[in-house]
C-alpha cells in the first residue's frame, strides 16, 4: 500500500510539474499573440501611412509635370520675344 500512496503522490507532483509547464507555455503563448496583434496593428498603421505618402507623391509628380509644361512654354514665350527684338535690329 505504501507504494501505491507513493505512485499517487508522484503522480500528483507530475502533474503539478505538468500543470507548470502549460502554464510557462500557454503564458508564452498569450504574450506572444498579444506582440503578434501588436505587430499586425503597426503594420496596418504603417500600411495606412505609405498609402497616404503614396498619394502625395502622385500629386506631387502631377504638379511637377505641369510646372515643367509651364516652364516649356515660358520658354518658347521668352524665344519668340528674342526673335521679335532680334528682327528689330535688323530693321
């Protein structure tokens, strides 16, 4: 009898040492999870901000193409005054 008291006790003692494990692994588990959802939460926040300096960036290049267009014309403008000024003197 005393052996068996003794297989009980043990048994008991594993299954505390058991319960210790699970608890350390499912307290891993729950902080893991809880970074995970962190982590997803700043990717999403950083997703949101590269879309938004995306769209700047589209606009940006929207503006600098028609500053170019007016920068063209200017241009031409400015050549077409030189030529009238350049055909004066040769009146």
């Amino acid at each position: 009898m005393s052996g068996e008291i003794l297989l009980d006790k043990q048994a008991e003692m594993v299954s505390e040492e058991e319960q210790g494990w699970f608890g350390n692994l499912e307290e891993r588990i729950r902080r893991l999870l809880m970074m995970f959802h962190e982590l997803k939460k700043e990717r999403d926040n950083l997703t949101a901000a590269l879309d938004v300096e995306r769209g700047k960036v589209v606009q940006l290049e929207k503006k600098l193409k028609l500053l170019a267009q007016d920068r063209e014309k200017v241009k031409i403008r400015i050549d077409q005054l030189l030529h009238r000024f350049g055909s004066i003197d040769a009146s």
